[in-house]
C-alpha cells in the first residue's frame, strides 16, 4: 500500500461502489 | 412537468416528467422509466414516501441500514442537490446520469473533485484525505501505521500538489486524473447502460406512448 496514492486506496471504499445500489 | 400537474402522473413527491429527464441526460425515456422501478424500491424500504432518506440510501449500498459511512454520506449529500435532506426522483436521475459510460469525462472530473473537497473549500486538503484515509482504514479493517499513512499523504500530495500550496486544485485534479485515469473508474456505472434489461418491470408500468419513446 505504500507505493498507492492515498486516492486508489480511498477508491476502494464500498461506499464509494454504487453499483451495488443495482443489486437486488 | 412535476407528476400533479398531470392527471396521467403517479402521485409521488418530486417524480419529474420521464421525458424531461431524458432530454436532460443521457437516459432514454425507457431507461428513466426502468430508474424510477429502481428508485421506487429504495425509496419505500424505511418510509413509503416517494424520496429516498439518508437511511434508505445507505441501506440500498450496503444492505445494512446501520451502517455510517463518510463516503456514503458525501454520495449522499451530493445527490441531495436541493439539500433538503431527502433526494427525489430527479435528484436520482440527473446525478446517476453523471456515471453513464455516455456522459462527458469532464463531468464525471467534476463530480470526483466535490466527492473529495469534503468541506466545499474549491480545494482537496491534505486534512480532508487524511480523513478520508482513515476511514477507509476503518472501513475496510486494513492496518496502516500512522508513519505509513503521512508517507502515502507525502507521496500523493508530491504528485498531485503541483504548486506545492499544500492543497490539490481543480485543475490540479484534472492533470492528477488524467495521470492516474484509474481514479475514475467509479465515476462510470456499467449497469447503468443495461438498466432497462435489470428493471424489465418498468414496461408494465410505462405512462408514456411507445411513439414518444
């Protein structure tokens, strides 16, 4: 992880997934 | 046209006509359609009101309506462009619109950097990713000293910072982005191209004429 930008590992975030959103 | 001004209108708060949503996104009228069978289910799992609330949204994301997230929140609240607490059918749609695969780069740029600016400061602070940082690590349960995570701050900041005023700009975030195009890979919503196939059900409940579509 340190070789990351802190927005790659901040992109990960599940809240950030609204593709889940679609799921039912 | 707002739906009480149409006889032909579902009675719902804020359902805007399907055929000026369309012609303000990049949605077919069918897809609007398809969305608004989405949105009904969210918007009805807490209160049958016709908005989607803070509670809903974060139930719709991660299936456990418990569940505080910072990022969810930011969504949220950018969806929430009336502020008022609650977001509506048009809400939905003209902001879902910016993850089309079809909408222009340069929105989806936009919409990122307010994602970030957690405090609507015009700038990405190295405090408010900090923040950020943290809560992923909360999130996510992944383990990082703190030394580790001013490193990863020191490294982020030494690239995107460019003139080294201790904040990321907008136009620092555009070069930033288009350096690293990964970054925007959750701007763009795939299921959002297949939306009417997802939500079929939307055909049954169609108010506008085939020949309008």
């Amino acid at each position: 992880p340190v070789l990351m930008n802190a927005f790659e590992l901040i992109s990960t975030s599940q809240g950030l997934n609204l593709g889940t959103l679609f799921e039912k | 046209m707002g739906c009480f001004q149409s006889a032909q209108r579902r009675q719902c708060p804020g359902h805007e006509d399907p055929l000026l949503l369309s012609s303000q996104t990049a949605f077919t009228v069918s897809e609007v359609e398809a969305l608004f069978e989405l949105f009904k289910s969210i918007s009805s799992s807490v209160i049958d009101d016709g908005l989607i609330n803070k509670e809903e949204f974060q139930l719709a994301l991660f299936k456990n309506r418990k569940k505080e997230n910072l990022f969810a929140n930011r969504i949220f609240d950018l969806f929430d462009v009336k502020q008022k607490g609650v977001i509506d059918f048009g809400d939905f749609v003209r902001a879902l619109n910016v993850f089309h695969p079809n909408s222009p780069h340069e929105d989806k740029v936009d919409f990122s950097f307010k994602l970030y600016d957690l405090d609507n400061t015009g700038f990405i602070e190295r405090l408010e990713v900090k923040q950020m940082l943290i809560a992923l690590l909360c999130e996510s349960e992944m383990k990082l000293s703190d030394e580790t995570v001013e490193t990863i701050l020191d490294k982020t900041f030494l690239d995107a910072d460019v003139n080294r005023d201790g904040k990321i700009d907008k136009e620092e975030w555009q070069n930033f982005v288009s350096r690293n195009p990964s970054l925007m890979k959750i701007m763009t919503l795939p299921y959002l191209r297949d939306i009417t196939t997802t939500f079929p059900s939307f055909v049954f409940n169609s108010e506008v004429d085939e020949i309008a579509t």
